[in-house]
C-alpha cells in the first residue's frame, strides 16, 4: 500500500525554509508520498536535496522530486501580475511529489504528466 | 549586492567555469577532453558506475583559444553529480562490495552537498547532460533554476551524441531558452563546436 500526503500550501506558508523543508521530509521519512499544493522557491528544492542527502542512512535512501508547473507564457500584464501575487501570496500554482526513494522508484515528467513507478508495482498515472 | 561587486572586482579573463549535472552524464570524460585538449593531461578518473566523481576537483588556468585567436582563461571545476537519492545497494548490484558501496555512497552523499555549496562560487557554467536520457528530470529543472536565480551564464553540453538512442531535439525542447550544443566527449565530436559556444557564454 502507498500513502499520499496532501499538504495545503496555507500549512508550510508561514514555515521557514528551513522548517518548511524539514516538514516535508519528515513526512517522506514515515514512508509516504508528500503531494504539496505550491512549489518550493528555487534555492529551497536546491536545499532539500542538500538536507537530504545530509539525512541518507540505510533506512532513509533519499527521494524522488517533481514538479508540476503550469507554463508561464503569458504576455506583458498578465505576467506582471503572475509575479506579483506569488510576491504576495506564495507561489501556488503547480503541484510538488516528494516521495522516499525505497517506495518511489522513479517519477517520470513530461511538462504536463507525470509517471509514478513504485518499487513494487507497476505503473501509477496521475 | 554580491553580484555587483564580484562582477566589479572579477578579471573578466579569467573565470571559474563549473561542470554541473546529473551523475554519469559525462562531466568527467569532457573535463578531461579539455585538458587533454588545452593543457595535454587529464583532469578527472571516469567510470561506468555512477558518482565516480564524489569530491570537487579543480585545474587552474586553463587557457583555450578560439579560431579568431581571441583567449579565454578559466579554472575549471569538476563537480560530483547532483543525485536526490543514493542508494548503497545499487553499487553492490554493480557488482561492488558491501563495504567499499557503503563507503561509495556515503562520499557520494557529501559530493552531493559540495556541489551544492559551491554552486554560489561560480562564474559561468556547462551543465552536462546525458542525450539519451530524459531532461525533464527534476535534478536537472532544479539545477538549471539555481542557476538562473544566481544570474550564471550557462551552456549546455548535451553528450553522449555518439550513441544511437541520443536525442538532441528533446534536451532543445526542455530548455529553449538555452544554447545546447551537442557533442561526444569521450570521442572529441563536436567539441570544437562546444569550445566556440563557451566563447559566447563566458564574456
């Protein structure tokens, strides 16, 4: 059996970086897949990779990573106004999977699917 | 701030150039086709099982030279590969030890962070990617963010071209915005190519 996490953006909203990351770590530890509304700002997905790895033991292996993201071409305002409300608000467009490497074997990412293989399953589409 | 003042203070001639990317993409084999190339010895040990490379490695100034006989001088930095998981048993399914994989993979693991931390250290960059493997991996978007959010020139060496499942077209599609060259660097095709887009990048 797999479990799915959903973790709202509001949760980890007011988080540090540092907390925000150890929270959804801490949830992966117990064997579970994180789906975060949101994504994680650039130098925070780099950090979660470093704790991560800092934290790899021969229980905890590391992590399987992707993003969801909605294409970002919008033209002159719209873009603008995209900027400044993740500003404001957080960027909560998009949807994260973080999942422990010794349940997900692999994600597969095409720029609006993603392919979640488990160690001992088959094929899970999302 | 950082920036401005590294830009200010910085010798425009010579720069620290990183290899970045995913564990056996080929950073390895094109450092040391650069310094086969440039400086006549090689730079880095290369193999078939991933994170070979598990600390940071430098060679100071190296200096190439385009066809225009313009000069561009710069330490290179050869990374280990950034991985989100490593997996002590996958080295032993490659037919090495129990104990030397454990060790692998702990090394590997520090690796990992060293080329993290040292990211903020760079002046320009090639991120180094496997054609024949899929590019919408989240090492690589993560990688290639980082980058950007730091404001560091990059060029992207797509390698492996040599071989038949590679796919130029697909690395293109994943990173538009960027100037993808495609080279073997095991086999020197293309590298001529690469040394000229370094030109562009590195100002």
């Amino acid at each position: 059996m797999v479990t799915f996490q959903f973790i709202p953006y509001g949760e980890v909203e007011y988080l540090s970086s540092a907390k925000r990351i150890n929270r959804l770590l801490n949830i992966v530890k117990e064997n579970k897949i994180v789906l975060m509304e949101g994504r994680l700002k650039k130098q925070e997905e780099a950090d979660l990779i470093e704790i991560t790895m800092e934290e790899i033991n021969s229980k905890f292996r590391g992590i399987e990573l992707s993003v969801i993201y909605p294409d970002n071409k919008h033209d002159g305002m719209k873009k603008v106004k995209t900027h400044v409300m993740n500003a404001l608000l957080g960027d909560r467009r998009g949807m994260t999977i973080i999942g422990p490497a010794n349940v997900v074997r692999k994600i597969e990412q095409n720029p609006d699917k993603i392919e979640l293989f488990t160690r001992d399953s088959k094929k899970r589409r999302r | 701030m950082n920036k401005f003042l590294r830009n200010l203070f910085k010798r425009k001639s010579h720069v620290k150039l990183g290899l970045y990317g995913p564990p056996n993409g080929g950073k390895s084999t094109l450092a040391n086709k650069i310094c086969e190339d440039w400086l006549g010895e090689s730079m880095s040990s290369v193999s078939h099982i991933a994170h070979e490379t598990r600390e940071i490695v430098i060679k100071e100034q190296i200096s190439i030279k385009n066809k225009k006989g313009k000069e561009l001088s710069f330490s290179l930095v050869d990374t280990p590969g950034i991985a989100t998981r490593i997996d002590y048993e996958d080295f032993i399914k490659r037919g090495m030890k129990n104990t030397m994989a454990k060790k692998r993979a702990k090394e590997a693991t520090k690796g990992v962070i060293d080329s993290i931390k040292w990211l903020d250290t760079m002046e320009a960059v090639v991120v180094v990617l496997d054609s024949t493997q899929d590019p919408y991996s989240q090492v690589n978007i993560t990688i290639m963010g980082n980058l950007v959010a730091r404001d560091i020139p990059v060029l992207i060496a797509a390698n492996k071209v040599d071989l038949k499942r590679s796919n130029m077209d697909r690395i293109k599609a994943a990173f538009p915005q960027y100037n993808v060259v495609g080279i073997s660097a095991k086999y020197g095709k293309n590298v001529d190519e690469f040394y000229e887009e370094l030109f562009k990048v590195v100002k």
